[in-house]
C-alpha cells in the first residue's frame, strides 16, 4: 500500500487524501477539541451562602439514599417511588443542611468541626416536615441557599 503511494507521490489524488486526514486532525484533535481547553469549575447543585455543593457529591448522596431507601422497601423501590417521595428534592436540602450546620460550626469557632458531615438516615419523606429556613432560587436542579 505504501508502495503504490509513494510511486504515486505527485498525484493529485494522494495529496488530496492526505489534505483530507490532515484537516480532519486539525478539526478533531486542534485548539477547539475537549484537550485544549481550560478546566472549567465542576457544576455544582446548590450554592450555600457561597459555598459550593458540587454536583459529584449530590449525586453520590442520591445514590446513597436511594440504595438506602431500596433496602428499608425490600429492594422493590424505583425510580417511580423516588420521584413521588420527592428522593432527589430530600437529598438536596439534606446537604444543603448539612453545609449551613458546617458553616454555623465554623463560625462558633468549633475547631473540631468537619466540613462532610454523615448522610442522615434515610426517612420515609412526609409532608409535615418542616420547612427549610433556607430562601431558594431554582434554576434546574441548581439551588441557592441563603441563612
């Protein structure tokens, strides 16, 4: 194959297929491809008083919680159950919780405070739970929490 390329070397054709890969390179593996571009900040899920609930740890808390929620129904717990229990909305104000008791800590000076807190047990979700003390805005899944 090499051969016949390179005897052919002044075709018009072989310098045509190599134009082809050549800019197929520039366009797939060049400045616009996911290698050269900058790292951007992870997304996040919620933002308390500043600080940041990273999507990754949301997403890691459902898991958990819904795994959790699975093994208290015997295994028989889906995706269904999960949106009527509001599984998503409940693990959400729990980090959201969980970070504004980690900064209230911080700011009593509690030295041996720690930033993750453990996971709640999972509750069977109600409506006559209370309110969040929080002011939410949502955009998504993206909150804005504010103590």
């Amino acid at each position: 194959m090499l051969d016949v390329m390179r005897s052919n070397a002044k075709s018009s054709l072989i310098a045509l297929i190599f134009g082809a890969i050549i800019v197929t390179f520039i366009f797939s593996f060049g400045r616009g491809s996911s290698g050269f571009r900058t790292r951007t900040p992870e997304t996040w899920a919620a933002r308390v008083n500043g600080d940041l609930v990273t999507a990754s740890d949301f997403a890691q808390a459902y898991s958990n919680r819904f795994r959790q929620m699975s093994a208290m129904r015997g295994g028989k717990y889906t995706t269904e159950n999960a949106k009527a229990d509001n599984l998503k909305e409940e693990t959400l104000k729990g980090l959201v919780d969980q970070e504004l008791i980690a900064q209230q800590a911080d700011d009593l000076g509690s030295s041996s405070a720690t930033r993750k807190l453990p996971t709640p047990s999972p509750r069977a979700p109600s409506s006559s739970r209370r309110a969040s003390s929080t002011s939410t805005t949502t955009s998504g899944w993206s909150k804005t929490a504010t103590a």
